[in-house]
C-alpha cells in the first residue's frame, strides 16, 4: 500500500441534533432518490442503524449528534 492509499479518508458527517435518515439523505446524497439514499446511508452506517439499546427503548431516532455519518460506501483496498 502507497502513501497516496493511506491519505485517503472515508467521507463522513456529524450530525445535527434531530437529524433523521431522510434529512441526512437529502442533504448529503441529493441527487440520489430518497429511498435509495436512506438505503445505503442505513448500510454504510449500521453501527447506527442497528443500534439495539436505543430501538428497545422506543425512540424513534437511534441517530445521536455525537455519532459519525459515513456519506459514502467503504473505501476499497487494493
């Protein structure tokens, strides 16, 4: 692995407080349809969208400010 591989991050947001799956889709993948965009940020993102602790407790909203977006798919290693 070259030195240009390693400087290349992953692009990712922090969210506003109250951000859903739908805004954050709206405003990071605008030109993808909204159901596609919540989609792959539900998948990019699972450490967020599977949150168990928060789902059993009924809250309607597992995204937490402090949490890290991923608004792109994992980088590829080659």
């Amino acid at each position: 692995m070259n030195v240009a591989e390693l400087s290349r991050v992953r692009r990712s947001i922090v969210p506003s407080p109250g951000d859903t799956w739908v805004e954050i889709a709206r405003r990071e993948l605008p030109d993808t349809p909204e159901a596609e965009a919540v989609s792959s940020l539900q998948s990019w993102n699972l450490h967020v969208f599977m949150r168990a602790a928060t789902q059993m407790a009924g809250q309607p909203n597992p995204i937490l400010p402090s949490d890290v977006i991923f608004v792109e798919p994992p980088l590829v290693s080659r």
